[in-house]
C-alpha cells in the first residue's frame, strides 16, 4: 500500500457539510492502490467507550494520472462526528485517522478525524437555480443597437465634466430588442460585462457606480432590459469592478487635487505624492493601478469606508433593479474581508443572488460558502483547448485533469462553476481549433454536457473567431453568422434543458484510453441516466454495446464514431431531448 500518496483533510473539500443533514468524505490514493475503502463514523459525544462506528463503502468516483478518489455522502444522524477509514488493497488491511496508519484501533478518541461540528452557518449554500442556468456573456458595446442590428458607430457623452466613450453602438435597448433571440437560442440567464458610467469603451474605469453608462442608454434603460429579461423567464448578472476604478472617479479625482490633504487618500494603494495623472501609458503611475493601467487606480477595500461604500452598491443594484447576482472582477486580488462582508450584504438583500469571482487559477481558497459561489473556470478553457483544439493530450489525460476539477471543491461549489470557452479576455475557441467545426462543435458539446454552468460568449454561436482583443470583441454578425452553427447550439442547449441528469446528475467517466482521443462519460440523476460518447481524434473508434438509446449523433456507424464524431445515449427513463 503507497501511503505516502494517502490524503485525507478534515473541515475542507476533503470533509464537509452538504446540508445540514448529509455530510461529504473523501480520500485520495495512488491510482490503482486500493481496492475497497470503508468510511467509519460515529458520534463524537458517544457515551459509551469505545465509540460506536457505522461503517458507510466508499465509492471510487475518479482518477487522474496519478491518483484515484474515494467518496461518499452520509445521510448523518451526527452533527459532531469522529470517523476514520478502513483501506484494503488485496494484499493487507489499514486503518487511517489523525494522520495515522495503523492495523489495530486505538480507544483513544482524540487520535480519531474529527469534524467537531456541522455548523449550519459554515455550510457552503448556492442558489439551486444555477444548475439549471446557460449563460449567455455579452460585451455591451458589441452586441445590437437595435432588432438584429448594431450601428458600429462611434458614441460620446459628456457626464459630469467626464467624457464617456463607446466603440461600435451596442446599447442595452438592443439586448432587449433580441430577447427573442435568446429565447430562441434557450439561454436563461445574461451576463453583462461592465456597464456603469466609465470612460473607455470596456466600462472598466468607472466614474459612477451607481449610474448605467448614458452611452448604453442610462438607468432607465437598464430598468427596462431587467424587466424584459425576467418576464421571458431570463436571469441577468453584472459586472462589479471593485478591485479598482477609474482615475475620473470622484475620490480618486479629490486625490489628484488635494494630495495629501485629501480625506479620500485611504482609499488608494501606495500614493507616492505628488499623485498625477500620466500623460502617457508608457509612464509609470505613482500609486497602484490594476496591472500598469493608469486610467484604473487600485481600490483599498480595506478600507472600512471603502468597503461601506462598495457594499452600498452591490446592495442598490440587488434591491432597487432586481439583479440576480454579481460577476466581480479581478476578485482574487481583492482582500478577503471585503469579500466577506460584501457577501454577507449581498445575500441579506437577496439569498439567491449569485456570486462569481473572476479567479484564473484554482478558486477553492475563495469557495469555503464565505465569500463566492462560484468562479470562472478557466481552467476548463485550458483543458478543452488541449484535448479538442490542439490534440495535445488523450483521452485518459484530459479525463484526468476533469476528475482534479471535480474533486477540488466541495460538492456543491461544483455546478456553480462557470464553465467557459471564450470570454471577452481571450481569444475565440473557434480561431484556438484553427477554424475546424468538427472540433469546435465537440467542445460546445462537452460545455453543455458537464458538470457546471455552460457559457456561451455573444456570437460563438454563429462563429465568431479572433485572436486579438479588437477581433475577439467584434460586432456582433447579425448577417454574416452561421446558420448551421446556430442551430447545433440551440440543439445543445435543448438538450441539456430536457435532460435532468446533463444539469444535476453525477459525473462518470466510462472510457478514456491513453492514445486514444475517445471519451465515454455518463450523468445519472435519480435512475435516468446520459452517455456522451466523443471522439476527439481524426481516426474512427469503436463504442461498447449496451450504452442506451441513441438520441443525437453524427458519424456514427455500427457502433463505431467516425474522426470528430459524437453520440448522445439516453436510457429508457431518460427519454429523448428534442
């Protein structure tokens, strides 16, 4: 038995509370270690010695190069519960607790895993909507000024001595003239990047955050697109940049004229005074700024009255417009004790509004149920690009990298995540797959049968491709977009909206072989159950029998999937999507 490859944390993903009632274990090994775990728990205030146990089988959920997980979910009648695990790889039997292996089990119920309490106030808590939700990202400026329609003109607006810009016309009366188009598509949730009143077009140096940008057609308008989007049953989420404003923002403009004797100078990062406004992006800022951005100066949430100020915000747009959550940029640079109370203020007005920080890397320090619900996955991104667009990694080594995703939260921080292929910082997944459908069409396809919130990026689903920021943001091609594309989306998405396992079941991986591009995986939610078979690689590849009924396929013949081919299997149960 390799031990040194046994890992189990008590009060992490590793052991947590699901509800109030049913509690999470896990325990990684070496892959192909162990044969049978056995998870023992008991009650912590046992009154008799020593403690009685009930043994609970563990199953083997995943795998990675490396190592397999073990998990299980217990209907517990403790909230107080010491446990340990029993581990038997073929050849001998151990036993595991307090960071200790050993045959025999001590009385000593100190030396036990302990979870000394499922507090209902630690128990991480997301809105249940969004295992249902597909998003639908769209950059303002980009999108429609009217029905179909996006002028690509050039707008300014003089507001309160400031000039605001916007590049190509979008306004948010255009996204609400095509609601019907997303309708049609069959997202059920919008997510807007910034649009309150900034300088740039991007709306990432703002000057008002409790103002809609009159370039994108002022509050009013908002309060209308709100309206529109919930009355066809459509969620809408926002930008909240909080990590820094825009140097035309009232404090940081008092900065810049008063110096020192400004009563806002706490609310800045590292002032080197005189504090000036640089002519030009080559020069250096003299306080902290997002990046070297000068127009964007770093907010000290620290700051007890920043943090007053920055949670007034997140509550006014909950409260007064009805947003149903907030996507805060560059979160991971912001200070936890905002996060906290910002949180705390957020939910007080609305317990299902949605939190998603913009987190590149692994998020789980922000996703313990204190700060966010969710993050952006860009690792998914990163994964998808190698299996499907480079072809960079197998089958079995992509399957790995998704069972490390499942396993790095806890369990119901998963299907918060916000899976993407693209995003307004990237490049287009479609120019990353060289401009191949085949490939592309396999990763919308994985995005919309995965564990966790599918994203669709305004315009991917006509084909829209770009390598630079100016490319990537284009306007949206209202008559130049691909109608084939189109409607493999919307069938996509009918097809994780009709099939309960895609949005709520559990992930299985059935087959994934190295050197092979094939991927076989299986949702099941409740007896219903969904096989996705994919084929990655250019060359046909045989499928097992017995995978259900087929439901949607292309380059499916007996049984084998042609280069760049997919099939949908559903059970009886399951039904059929469309």
């Amino acid at each position: 038995m390799k031990l040194d490859a046994i890992l189990h944390i008590p009060m992490s993903q590793y052991c947590h509370g699901l509800d109030e009632g049913h509690i999470v274990y896990r325990l990684r090994c070496a892959r192909g270690d162990l044969k049978q775990v056995t998870l023992y728990y008991g009650d912590t205030a046992c009154r008799v010695t020593p403690i009685i146990f009930t043994p609970v089988p563990m199953e083997r959920v995943g795998e990675d190069l490396y190592h397999d997980y073990w998990q299980v979910i217990v209907d517990s009648p403790y909230n107080r519960v010491y446990y340990y695990f029993e581990m038997q790889d073929g050849v001998e039997t151990l036993l595991y607790y307090g960071d200790v292996f050993t045959k025999e089990l001590v009385d000593d119920r100190s030396q036990y895993f302990k979870l000394p309490f499922n507090h209902r106030a630690d128990i991480a808590r997301v809105p249940d909507w969004v295992k249902d939700a597909v998003v639908y990202n769209i950059f303002p400026d980009s999108f429609a000024t009217g029905h179909r329609y996006i002028s690509q003109k050039p707008q300014q607006v003089e507001y309160e001595g400031n000039t605001l810009r916007g590049r190509l016309g979008g306004t948010l009366g255009g996204i609400g003239d095509n609601v019907d188009y997303l309708k049609a598509l069959g997202v059920n949730c919008v997510y807007l990047n910034p649009i309150f009143a900034a300088g740039e077009y991007h709306k990432y140096d703002l000057v008002d955050y409790f103002h809609v940008d009159p370039v994108f057609g002022g509050d009013e308008a908002f309060r209308k697109l709100v309206n529109i989007l919930h009355a066809n049953g459509i969620r809408i989420i926002i930008d909240g940049v909080f990590n820094h404003c825009g140097w035309n923002f009232f404090a940081f403009a008092d900065v810049v004229k008063n110096q020192e004797r400004s009563q806002y100078r706490d609310w800045f990062y590292h002032l080197d005074f005189p504090v000036v406004r640089p002519e030009s992006p080559e020069d250096y800022p003299t306080y902290a700024c997002f990046a070297y951005e000068r127009m964007m100066p770093k907010l000290n949430t620290a700051n007890p009255e920043v943090q007053d100020y920055l949670c007034r915000v997140g509550r006014y747009w909950v409260e007064e417009f009805h947003i149903d959550g907030w996507r805060l940029d560059v979160a991971s640079e912001v200070d936890d004790g905002f996060w906290r109370a910002f949180r705390k203020t957020v939910k007080t007005a609305n317990p299902e509004a949605l939190l998603i920080g913009e987190v590149w890397e692994s998020a789980g320090h922000w996703l313990q149920g204190d700060m966010f619900d969710s993050s952006m996955n860009y690792d998914f991104r990163k994964h998808c690009n190698l299996f499907f667009a480079e072809n960079a990694i197998d089958g079995a080594d992509f399957a790995g990298r998704l069972t490390q995703m499942l396993m790095r939260y806890r369990v119901q921080m998963v299907p918060a995540q916000l899976n993407l292929l693209d995003s307004h910082d990237v490049s287009r997944f479609l120019s990353l797959c060289g401009g191949h459908l085949g490939k592309y069409k396999l990763a919308i396809l994985f995005m919309m049968t995965f564990v966790g919130m599918p994203t669709i990026f305004y315009g991917d689903e006509l084909g829209m491709d770009g390598v630079t920021e100016e490319e990537y943001r284009r306007p949206m091609p209202w008559d130049g977009g691909r109608e084939d594309l189109l409607a493999f989306f919307r069938r996509a998405i009918a097809l994780r909206r009709e099939q309960t396992p895609l949005r709520r079941g559990n992930f299985r991986v059935i087959s994934a072989e190295p050197g092979s591009g094939l991927l076989i995986y299986s949702r099941v939610w409740k007896g219903e159950k969904v096989t996705v078979c994919l084929n990655a690689g250019d060359s046909p590849a045989k499928l097992p029998a017995g995978l259900g009924q087929l439901n949607w396929g292309e380059g499916l013949t007996d049984h084998r999937l042609g280069g760049f081919g997919f099939g949908i299997f559903v059970d009886e149960a399951g039904g059929n999507a469309l």
